[in-house]
C-alpha cells in the first residue's frame, strides 16, 4: 500500500491510507479530524474530497505532513498505530528526498532539451492517437477515447516500474528515460499508423502497439521511477 502520494508536487497522505494503516473504521478517523479541524488547518488548507465507487459516495481527507503528524499524535499509542507512525516518517522523508532531487534534475539545460523534444514527439503520438480513436469508432468501438489513456499506461508500465504517484510521469523521469520514452512514442506512432494503412481491426492495431513496445522493453530493461538516490533510514 501507497502511504504517501504526490499531490501538487508536494507529499501528502489521505484519512483512507491511515485508517489502513491504524487499522480502524475510516468513519473513526474522518470523526478525529474534523473533532481537530481548527488545530489541522494551522499546517495548512485541509481538503476533502469524495469518491464514488458504485455505493455510497466515500468522502476523506488529504492531508500534509504536517497535519498526518499532529493527527497521529491524536491517536492511542498502540504497537499498530506506532509501528504506522515510523513507516509514515519513512516515507514522507523518501518523498520529499526524491521530490527536491527531480526539482534539481528540471533546472539541467540537457533535461530541458530532452523534455522539449519528447513534447514534440508525444504532440504527433497524440495527433495520431486521435486519428485511431476516429478510426476505432468508425469500427464500431464505444469506448475509443480511453485509447489516450490506455496507450500512456501500456507504455509506462511496458518500459518503466513507477514507484509512485504522478500526474505526469514524465516530468519526473531521468534524461535518459526520456529518450526510452521518446523511442517508445514513435514505435506507437509508426505501428498504429501502419495497421490503419492496413485497416486492421481497432484492437488488433492496439495489440501490435502493444507487442512493439514489449519488444522494446527486452532490449531497454525497465528501470525505476522515480530514480534518485534516496538516503536509507536506519530501521
């Protein structure tokens, strides 16, 4: 389990992974923080917002290091909940390690360039994604648009092992995971753009896509994301 995200680039964690981790009723938790609200919102805005999953939608709360600090402190010291506390202190300390190591590698002149040109590259990728899209329903797909989507997934999980939460994988990657990147950008454009010169069936087009970039992959072994180097904490 996740236990700190990125939001914003800045690390945070939610009233549903602590409930997790304490392993208590998310109920008990939500209960806690709003009994603290005032005290929490000295560390900073508190934000809720609310998930639907077919039921009853599910509200809970995000919260900063700050705030997840004072909360835990709220909280009976059992064995459970400390042992919680330590590997959420682990974790926010890697996250922000790793966030002020990607802020530096953005400030680099051949990061920039090579973020340039993947932008180039994935504007085309997406030019082209759409053309499949109005390929895919003319087809007969209903569910076309999640080609954008699908697509960037199949890729990053083909090349890359995401070790965490990011809006956009690509602004944390590595100059030279960019490159990786950028190759896999074109062999998606070239395969899809051959199978509609072919008409290939939509998901047929999708498949060799797909079976391009695993290719590839055995070629460029799958590296980690972030990759930064991040201080051990003892134990």
């Amino acid at each position: 389990m996740e236990l700190v995200v990125l939001e914003r680039n800045k690390p945070v964690t939610t009233s549903l992974i602590i409930a997790k981790g304490v392993k208590t009723e998310h109920h008990s938790v939500i209960s806690l923080i709003r009994r603290h609200i005032k005290n929490l919102e000295e560390f900073g805005t508190l934000e809720f917002q609310v998930r639907k999953s077919g039921g009853r939608p599910l509200e809970f709360a995000i919260l900063n290091e700050e705030q997840t600090t004072f909360l835990i402190t709220c909280m009976r010291n059992t064995k459970i909940v400390i042992d919680f506390k330590i590997k959420l202190v682990k974790e926010f300390y890697k996250m922000k390690n790793a966030i002020s190591a990607i802020l530096e590698r953005q400030t680099d002149e051949d990061w920039k360039r090579n973020r340039n040109i993947g932008r180039i590259v994935r504007t085309e990728e997406t030019d082209t994604i759409k053309e499949f899209v109005e390929y895919a329903k003319a087809q007969g797909s209903t569910k076309a648009e999640m080609y954008y989507a699908n697509i960037s997934k199949m890729e990053n999980k083909g090349l890359f092992l995401i070790q965490e939460k990011f809006k956009n994988v690509r602004d944390v990657l590595t100059g030279q995971q960019l490159q990786v990147l950028c190759s896999a950008d074109q062999i998606v454009i070239k395969a899809i753009k051959e199978g509609m010169s072919k008409n290939m069936n939509y998901k047929d087009i999708y498949v060799l896509a797909k079976e391009r970039i695993e290719i590839f992959s055995t070629i460029i072994p799958k590296t980690i994301v972030p990759m930064v180097e991040v201080k051990n904490i003892k134990e």
